[in-house]
C-alpha cells in the first residue's frame, strides 16, 4: 500500500503546477501584447478563420489558465491554426510574461 501512495504523490506532483515555474513578468510582456492586439485588442471582434466566433477577452484572466491554453495551441490540444502558430513562436518565458500581463486587472486587451 505504501507503494501505491508514493506512486499517487508522484503523479499528483507531476501534473500540478511545476515546481519550477517561471515567474512571469507584466512589464517585459509590454514589449510582447502586438500579436494579442490584433484580435484581442478590439471590442467586439469576431474572427473569421476557421470559423466565426468572439474573440475572448484575454484581461483579468488567470495567469496559470493563459499560460496552459497557450501550450494547448502549441502543442496541438487546441486548434486555431492562427493562435497555434502564436503559441509556437512563444517561449514559456513569454507566455508567463503575457499571463502576468493579462492577469492584472489592467490588463488592456478587452
């Protein structure tokens, strides 16, 4: 039964948040928000690739759910071809740097 226990810690440990997560940073994210404004950034907006839908709004969104829904678009788990291609060029310095950007309160995309 110990076994069994240690093994259950271990899988609960490797699929929380890392231990080693990377602090994002709002401000360096500054420099990053030109590829979100685009969509994001416009009230209202609706894309029209691949299908016509809301762009959702990224400010006051949770840190650690924008840093795993931009490695779903990386990693292929979410399929907008225009956000997949985003994810991919994203480091996962910037995408903790975008989070903490968007997180905030006072984060600008709607």
């Amino acid at each position: 039964m110990h076994g069994r226990h240690l093994l259950i810690a271990a899988c609960l440990a490797l699929s929380g948040p890392a231990a080693s997560a990377l602090e994002g940073d709002a401000e360096a994210a500054q420099a990053k928000t030109s590829m979100c404004m685009g969509c994001h950034g416009i009230p209202g907006y609706r894309t029209a690739f691949p299908d016509v839908y809301p762009v959702p709004k990224l400010g006051g969104q949770h840190a650690a759910y924008l840093v795993r829904a931009l490695q779903a678009y990386r990693d292929g788990e979410r399929s907008h071809p225009t956000m997949r291609a985003i994810a991919a060029s994203l480091s996962e310095q910037d995408m903790a740097d975008l989070a903490a950007y968007y997180s905030v309160a006072g984060g600008e995309a709607q």
